[in-house]
C-alpha cells in the first residue's frame, strides 16, 4: 500500500522529453561559456539559434497539443504559459543580454524539470488515448540535429 511506482514517460511524449535534455545541455553550455570567459556576443548568438530552432518550436507544440489536456485555467498550466513567457522575454532581450542569459540558463533549466517532474506526469494522467495518439501524430522540426557552427564549448 501506497508505494506507487513512478509514471514511465508515455510514448506519444518521448520526442518533448528527448527536447527536454537538449534544454538541458543548452543551458550547460551557457553555463560553461560563462565560466570560460566566452564573449557575450558569442553566447547571445548560440542563444538566438538556439531560440529559433529548439524553444520556440517546442512550446509552440506544448502550448497547442499538450497544455490543453489540463486546460489553461489548471495551476498547472498556468505556471508553465508563464514561465514561457519568461523565457521568451529573456531570450529576445537585447539590453542586457549578460543578465538575460544568465537568468535564462538558471529558469530554462527549473522550467524544464518542472515539466518533467510535475506537469507532464499530470498530462499523461489526465489524456486520453485520442490525445495521446493526436500527439503521436506531431511533426516535429529536425532543429536538434543541426550542428552549431560555433561550439564554443569544447569538443566532448
Ligand atoms: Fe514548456
Ligand atoms: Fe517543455
């Protein structure tokens, strides 16, 4: 009694998850940067590749097929649109970008396990098998596998 065994990650999920830890290495890869002393320009265009390639299509996808699920009034998913809208703000600021990354290397990081720990574990509780097969059916963008030019982070 009461030792329920931990949600595995359902399949229709996978591909986000599998997003989820490149959100990891990206914000590692700040992260290094800035212990390395990489210039703020160099960090601020990885950033903006990385915004238009990874970020903004993932939670296009999150915020299209999978928050509906709970529904936009849930705790929940409250949370999450306004951690988006966060990150987003960090990402496109332009004023100061050495704080904006720093701040964004830190909450993209606690978005993404508050997703994997909470709310995804909720969504795939609460779908459907119909939604979860709507969500196998996503196409989801090749971003990931392109390499960026400049890998200022070192080759390992
Ligand atoms: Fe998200
Ligand atoms: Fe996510």
């Amino acid at each position: 009694m009461g030792s329920k065994k931990p949600l595995r990650r359902h399949e229709a999920l996978k591909p986000l998850s599998r997003q989820h830890h490149f959100g990891l290495l990206f914000s590692w890869k700040l992260r290094k940067g800035f212990a390395e002393s990489i210039s703020i320009d160099r960090l601020k265009a990885f950033a903006d590749w990385f915004f238009i390639h990874e970020t903004q299509p993932h939670f296009k996808i999150e915020e299209e097929y999978i928050f509906p699920i709970l529904g936009t009034g849930h705790a929940l998913i409250i949370r999450a649109l306004k951690e988006h809208r966060r990150i987003e703000r960090l990402f496109r600021d332009i004023e100061n970008p050495k704080n904006s990354l720093s701040l964004l290397e830190e909450e993209l990081e606690a978005h993404i396990r508050f997703e994997e720990r909470l709310l995804f574990t909720e969504i795939q509780k609460a779908a459907t098998k119909e939604e979860l097969r709507e969500i196998e059916k996503i196409h989801f963008g090749t971003g990931s596998k392109e390499d960026y030019p400049d890998p200022f982070w070192g080759k390992n």
